[in-house]
C-alpha cells in the first residue's frame, strides 16, 4: 500500500453515530439501551424554549427514566456551569447525561461527565489524555449543523478566571451516541446557521491541511467542503428545507470525525483566544478569521488548497500559485458575506490594542501544533491585523 494512504500507524476514533430525519424518535430507547435510570438533560435557554426538550422529556419518562433538567449553559460554557451541572448530578445520582442543543451545551456536557467521574474541577483536565476514567453514557442530540461536539474528542471550557478557553482532548470525551436529526436543526436562526455552517467548513479545511491528515480524513474532509458549499446557501435562505438541513448535518458529522482525529489549526487556535477573551460566537470568529489563516498557510500546503478548491468548483486552471491563492481567498470571503457574516473583527469590539494579548494565548493553544505552516506571536497578530 502507497505509504501516503496509511503514513505509520493511526487511529480513528468515532463516536456511534444515527443520522436522519425523525432519529430524535430514538432517544428514549437508546437511553434505556444503555441502562439509564435518572437522566441529567443538559441544555441552554434558547433550546429549552422549543418542543425539542419536551419530546425528549416525555421519550425518556415512557421508558420509566426520571429526568432531571440542567439549563445554566451559556455560548462559550463556563468553568462554574459544569461544576454546576456536576452538583445537579451527584445530587439527582444521575447514571446518564443527555444533550439536547449545541455546542456549548455539549461541551458543557462533557465536562460535567468528566469531574462525575473523575473528581476535582474540570480545569484540572486541561490538554491532552488528562481523564482517566469514562464517565455516565452521553447521548448528544445536536441541534446545530456545526460545531461537531457530538462527535469529536475536543471539549471547550472557558476558564472564567483566566479569560481564556481551555481544550480537554481525550478519547473519553467522545460521545456514546450522536443522534443527528436534521429536523430539529431547523429551529436555528439564519445566523446561526450561517455561522455555525462556516465552522463546518472550517473544521474540514483544518483537517484537510492539518500536519496529522491522512488519507481517510481527507475523504472525509473533501466531501464536507462540497456538501457545505452544496448545502448552506439554501439552509440560511430556506430553514425548513430538510435536503439541505441533512446536507449540513452529514457535513458537519464528517467534518468532525476528520478533526477529532487529526485536530485543527490556527483558526481554532485564533478563535478560541477571541471567545475565552472577548466572549465572541465561535462560528463567527471562524468565519471572520479563515480567509485570512488560508492566505497566510498557503505557501507551504497550496497543493492541498487546491484540493479544497476543486471541492468548491473553483477554476484554477491556467493560475500560477499566488493567484490560485487569491481564488481561494476570494471564494471563502463570498461564501460567508452570501451567507450573512459580514464585516470585521473591528466591528465586533476587537482593537489593535488586543491583538499581543490574544497571539500570546492562540500560540499556547494546541490546535497550533497541527497548523501546517508555523506561526510566531508575531505572525499570528499580523493575522488578527489581517482580519481587523
């Protein structure tokens, strides 16, 4: 076998994944399946507001499992909100946590099943293979096309003291199931949609040019940029259209098994120091942040660049390097300005006065290890500059 297709030895770690129209229908078997008998339900505000709570609610009380809720989640989840949730737990004795929402709540999620199980605070667990035991079963329930928590190996906390977000990488963190129906996705917003539709995009362009990729996670991650760039469009513009709700969830879902298991890259690394930092949306700052990653990645992996722009249908033919670079630039730009995410970081509160602070903090994070071209503070603040 070519050695590209299988460089040495890897691993590919994925969650049990149910995917389609109506699979909420599941989740009070999968939760009796799995021997439940009290359920924390972990969700936020906004998605308590909709039927999708309740429909959970009542498939998992017709089981004979209590269910208890736990709402406190914010966007960008709190180091307090999981150890709240973690108190809720030991109280109640839940023996299952169940994830109705996005990805804060499911981040949030994780770490409440981390310290369960393990004990202490969830900043103890900070950086990579720090649990060791597996917590209560996790059931996810995404309703968001994008984050992919309900997949992946990553748990994103902000440490409040710090102002910073923290990555708790572990195997153990994945998901028991992911039960991905793209019809409670169309309760979201179009710009939330919109957003969180480019953090997909974004975690496949990572993957696809991360210094861990391989050929499996390159399948998977060429497919999510097309299925993206097939799918979003017509999800901001048409909310109930479930051809293109399932489009994106299918990306999102690929999109997560390539960087859970090859991790990211300066985007991530950039955004997570703008949400610990200034509180920011995540998919936002992917948004505002990939164009400008790209250009700066794209002397030392332009090949692989251009293999995400036949994904996208670009023309490339007849274009030296830097101008198949400006194509690129320029369609990742139209993409999230046709969506609806447009501006800049100035626009949402970023100065230039920040930029040493939040270089400083995206430099120690640890999806920079896999960004392919290596990045100085300075060059990750000329980015921010970039991006201004």
């Amino acid at each position: 076998m070519p050695q590209d297709l299988v460089p040495g030895i890897r691993k590919f770690v994925i969650s049990e994944s149910v995917i389609g129209d109506g699979a909420i229908a599941i989740a009070g078997h999968s939760a009796r399946n799995l021997m439940a008998k009290r359920a924390l339900l972990v969700t936020d505000p906004g998605i308590l507001a909709t039927e999708h709570v309740g429909r959970v609610c009542e498939q998992l009380e017709l089981e004979g499992i209590a269910v208890t809720l736990f709402s406190g989640v914010s966007p960008n989840p709190r180091d307090h909100e999981v150890m709240a949730g973690v108190a809720l737990g030991h109280d109640v004795g839940c023996d299952i946590i169940i994830v109705v929402g996005g990805g804060s709540p499911i981040d949030c999620a994780k770490g409440i099943s981390i310290v369960l199980a393990n004990g202490g605070h969830i900043l103890d667990y900070e950086g990579v293979d720090k649990i060791s035991r597996a917590g209560p079963p996790l059931i996810c329930l995404p309703t968001t096309a994008g984050t992919s928590a309900d997949v992946s190996q990553f748990a994103i906390i902000t440490d409040t003291l710090r102002k910073v977000k923290v990555s708790i990488i572990s195997k153990l963190v994945v998901p028991d199931l992911a039960i991905i129906d793209p019809r409670i996705t169309v309760s979201m917003p179009p710009y939330l949609t919109a957003c969180t539709g480019v953090d997909v995009m974004t975690h496949a362009f990572e993957a696809l040019v991360s210094t861990a990729h391989w050929h499996l996670t390159d399948l998977l991650a060429i497919d999510a940029i097309r299925l993206v760039n097939s799918h979003l469009d017509t999800a901001v513009r048409q909310p109930e259209n479930i051809d293109a709700r399932t489009g994106m969830t299918l990306a999102s879902m690929e999109a997560g098994y390539a960087f859970s298991n090859v991790s990211l890259g300066a985007v991530h690394a950039m955004a997570h120091s703008l949400g610990g930092m200034l509180d920011l949306p995540h998919g936002e700052c992917n948004a505002l942040l990939l164009e400008h990653v790209v250009r700066y990645n794209y002397a030392t992996c332009g090949e692989r660049y251009d293999r995400a722009s036949a994904a996208l249908g670009i023309d490339l033919r007849g274009l030296d390097a830097s101008a198949r670079r400006d194509r690129l630039v320029s369609a990742l730009s139209a993409l999230r300005t046709s969506v609806g995410v447009r501006g800049s970081l100035a626009e949402r509160g970023v100065t230039p006065q920040h930029f040493r602070a939040l270089a400083e903090l995206a430099h120690r994070d640890p999806c920079i290890l896999t960004n392919p071209r290596k990045a100085s503070v300075a060059d990750l603040e000329a980015i921010y500059g970039d991006a201004l």
